[in-house]
C-alpha cells in the first residue's frame, strides 16, 4: 500500500464584501496609538483576473491575489499607518438552546434569520463560520470559540418529554422557517467525562459570526519623505550651483527642479575668518534657476 502525503495552502477567493478593514496611524514609532478607523474594502481591495487564455467564464479572479489602493484622501500623511485586514463579523443573540425532534441526540444554537444578513439564511450558508461568546458585561469570552457545522432552517413544535405530560419545544426542519438551527462542534462530550457537555451558549447570550475564508492578515505602510528614486535623483541627475547668489538647485530626470539650497558661510565678527559653511533649505523655489534657462543662458 503506498502512503503519500497531500495538500498545499489553498488561495483564498473571498468575496470583497466578506472582509473588514481598519487602519491607525502614527506619526513615528515613539508614538502609541491604539485607535483604529474603519476602511470600506470595496474602496480599497479589487480583484485580479486570469490571463484571457486561462478564462472559463470571462471574469475568472485569480484567487489569493488582490490589489490595494491606498487613497490619498486617508493616506496624506508622513508617517506609519498600519492595515488590518480581516473576515467580516456579524453580531446576533441566541434565541434557544435545543435538539432537534427527529433527533434528540443532536444539540444546537437557534438564531432568528431577521437579525442576520439575507445572504447567510439561506440552508448551510454558515456552514464553516466562526462562533464568538459575548459575556454578560459586554467583554468577550477569550480563547473560546465554536464552529458551524450544520445550519439549517427549522420551525419550533412542541413534544412531551419522556412518558410525563410536560412540554418541551424541539425544531423541525422546515424551508419556510424563519429560525436557523445551528449544530456547533465540538458539541458532543467526550470519553472522558460522557455526561459533561461543551459549553455552546445560553439563550438570550450575544455571539460574534466570524467567516473562515482567509487568515487575518496586518500590513504596515511607512509614508516617507524621499523613495528610493528621490535619492537617486538627488545622486545621479543633473544640479547647478549659482556661485554669485548662493543657490544649489537639484533636478528630477526631466530636468524638473525639485529642491533648493541657500550655501553661505558664518564667519568670525573680529577676524572675518570662515566658521562653517551652511546648506540651508529654501521655502520658496527661485523659478529663474530653472536648468535649461541655466545651460542656455551661459
């Protein structure tokens, strides 16, 4: 018998509107900012196609690969913003904790389909997503989480319990219900305590819906005041110095100015002897150095 082993990372191919975005900003790293601000994805993130050759419908993404934009209105500053990108959460409460009728054994959350997306009631459509517990004071559960294994659109009936004429309302699966039946794992107890069952929620308690499309992913964008093809301008390209007022201009490959400095020297008051010679940054660009004016003036 050959044994071999299987599996690569699969790209993710998660729908822009399945993600959240936020970003903070700091002026430099001595500075600690804990806010973060909301991005909208749709304005940010777009999708990357196949090659025309590779395309089957005609608008084939290629999965795990997205442009990012960075708009100037929101990145304007100097500084580190850092991008956090993350599934997209959905917030509800549980309605009930029950079993189903045709099957008792089987123990689940219910949610009501109206305080949910019309795109996540559908059977099934949260098979796979990610189950927060919201305490009582507001603050999370930490390090508890549960996953969708089944849900399914059920309604409630009322059976009797065991052989007593008491009354207990169970679920039926039922297409036209408005109430989703959720079975969550790990739900089932294990062989070492048989009659002690995991924790899955209490009825009336909030819950945090998380998809399980990708790995949250941080990306850190460092806004400066040169690039690398700045500097290069400044080492490589072309630069007049106007010895008589003291003007050291620099140009871009076009031959643009992109920055001036006034050269003077501070002397000695009693021996008129040179102290330093200073480079000074000009505010205000003297049009006339321009560098043709410069080359064909001479």
């Amino acid at each position: 018998m050959a044994i071999s082993t299987y599996g690569i990372v699969r790209p993710s191919d998660v729908d822009i509107n399945d993600i959240s975005m936020y970003y903070n900003y700091m002026p430099n790293r001595e500075t600690f900012n804990n806010v973060m601000y909301p991005l909208n994805p749709t304005e940010i993130l777009s999708y990357n196609l196949l090659p025309t050759s590779e395309q089957i419908s005609g608008t084939d993404t290629l999965e795990g690969l997205y442009n990012l934009r960075l708009p100037a209105s929101i990145f304007n500053q100097l500084g580190i913003y850092t991008i956090y990108i993350k599934p997209k959460a959905y917030t509800t409460v549980i309605v009930d904790c029950s079993v189903l009728s045709s099957l008792p054994s089987v123990k689940g959350i219910v949610l009501d389909t109206n305080t949910l997306p019309s795109n996540l009631i559908a059977n099934n459509a949260l098979q796979g997503y990610r189950i927060e517990y919201i305490n009582t004071d507001g603050t999370k559960l930490r390090n508890t989480v549960r996953y969708v294994a089944t849900a399914n659109k059920v309604v409630p009936v009322s059976e009797n319990v065991g052989n007593t004429s008491q009354k207990a309302i169970r679920y039926r699966f039922d297409d036209s219900g408005t109430l989703l039946f959720l079975q969550l794992t790990p739900s089932s107890s294990s062989d070492v305590k048989p009659n002690v069952l995991p924790f899955i929620g209490n009825i009336g308690q909030r819950i945090i819906l998380n998809n399980t499309f990708f790995s949250p992913l941080a990306i850190e964008v460092d806004l400066v005041q040169n690039t690398i093809n700045t500097l290069a301008n400044i080492l490589d390209n072309n630069q007049v110095k106007d010895v008589q007022n003291g003007i050291l201009t620099y140009y871009d490959s076009n031959n643009v100015i992109m920055s001036q400095f006034n050269l003077f020297e501070i002397k000695d008051s009693v021996s008129n002897v040179p102290l330093y010679e200073v480079k000074q940054k000009r505010n205000n660009i003297d049009e006339t150095q321009s560098f043709d004016e410069v080359i064909n003036g001479i």
